[in-house]
C-alpha cells in the first residue's frame, strides 16, 4: 500500500509502463497523483469514471467486463491488477466504449488528471511506446480468447485459462486464485454450473486440488496435455 511521496515514485518506476521515463518526470507527475481506495465490490460503467481521471492499479484487482442487460450476461475480458491501468481509450481519443468494472478486493489506484496526462505524455515518448506496447498485449489476450471460444472445449479452455495465470518459476496460480467459479465461469465464457462439471473432472484425473477457493496444480503436464486437446 502507497503511504508516502517515496511509494508512489517506486511505483511508477517498476512499472513496465513508465520504463525508460525519467526520474524527474515521473516526480513531475506525482504531483498531479492522488491515492484513491476503493472498497471491494464496487462497480461502475467505466465511461463515466475514466472520462476525466487516468488510473493506475497499485493493490488489488479488478474484472473489466461487457453486461448485455436483454439477456443478463456479462462477459469478461479481463482481470486486471498490479501495474495496470485503465483506461486507454479516453487517453488516446478513441471511440466512447461502454465497459464496466467491478473491484475483487479492495483496492488502491493512483488517479490522474487525464488532460494534465495528455500533455505529459507528449513530452515523454518512451511512455507512449510503452503504452501501445501494452496495448498490443490486451489485444492478444483478446484475441486468444476469441479464439478459444469458438474453436476449443471448456476443458481446453479451463486449462489455459490456468496456465496463462500461472507463474513459471513458483508453478502456483496468481491473479485468478481465490476467486468464486462464476467468476472464473465467466472468463472463459461459460456457466458455473459447466466450470465446476470441469473442475471436478481435473481433481478425478489429478489434474489439480483445491481448498478454500485457491485451486492448486498437482500435475502440470496433464494440464499442459488438457490445455491442447
């Protein structure tokens, strides 16, 4: 948690988005910065918080989804977290996109001014690459879930969805660990109801074991196996 001038500066400098931007330019930009926390649960359209204010995720996580009220199903396109930020439609002036997000935990974000970011950023191009950079990254992710969603099981799709959230060195799911299957149901495109047939099936084949929500990998190689059926 952010508490002091100091944490914010640490911040902005490990985060991939501001690499390569110098010190006294990002000491230039805390000072528009405000700490906001925000409660888990809550959720707001994302148009009508983000047309004013840029921020940047420093604790917790957050579900970006789409809600189509006529059927009442929402899809969601990510999770975001630590590092991330949102969003960068208003920044680059593109289209007017209705998404909502909602808050998993509690969260704190740096919020920023987003005309004072505009200018900002025309000073500092290794920001605006930077940016598009991590642009390129969502729109990857989307694409491989487009893809998966028409092209492979709910099986095949639960295994990436595990493996894409699992950290190479330690072998343990981050990000998505902990949360409730409609959470995760929804992240694959399905329903609980499918999510947990699946889930059960890899606790039979050995595939994974779970407690208290945190879903833990107990034979990789069957997962790696599942995720290319």
């Amino acid at each position: 948690m952010l508490t002091h001038a100091n944490d914010g500066l640490n911040e902005l400098k490990t985060n991939p988005l501001f690499k390569d931007v110098p010190e006294s330019a990002l000491i230039q930009l805390l000072g528009h910065a405000i700490i906001e926390t925000w409660p888990k649960r809550l959720c707001f359209l994302g148009s009508a918080k983000t047309i004013h204010q840029f921020y940047i995720i420093t604790s917790g996580r957050i579900k970006v989804y789409f809600y189509n009220a006529e059927k009442d199903r929402k899809i969601t396109l990510f999770i975001i977290t630590k590092h991330d930020v949102f969003d960068l439609y208003h920044l680059f002036n593109w289209d007017h996109h209705d998404v909502f997000y909602e808050t998993l935990d509690d969260i704190q974000v740096l919020s920023i001014p987003l005309p004072y970011l505009k200018q900002w950023m025309l000073n500092h191009i290794s920001f605006y690459k930077n940016a598009l950079q991590y642009i390129m990254l969502k729109m990857k992710t989307l694409e491989n879930y487009v893809t998966s969603s028409n092209l492979d099981t709910t099986a095949t799709r639960l295994a990436k969805l595990l493996l894409q959230h699992t950290n190479e060195t330690s072998q343990k799911i981050e990000i998505i660990n902990g949360l409730p299957h409609k959470e995760l149901a929804q992240l694959i495109g399905t329903t609980r109801a499918v999510l947990n047939r699946n889930i059960q099936q890899f606790k039979e084949d050995g595939i994974i074991d779970i407690k208290n929500k945190h879903i833990k990998i107990t034979n990789m190689n069957l997962l790696v196996n599942k995720s290319k059926e």
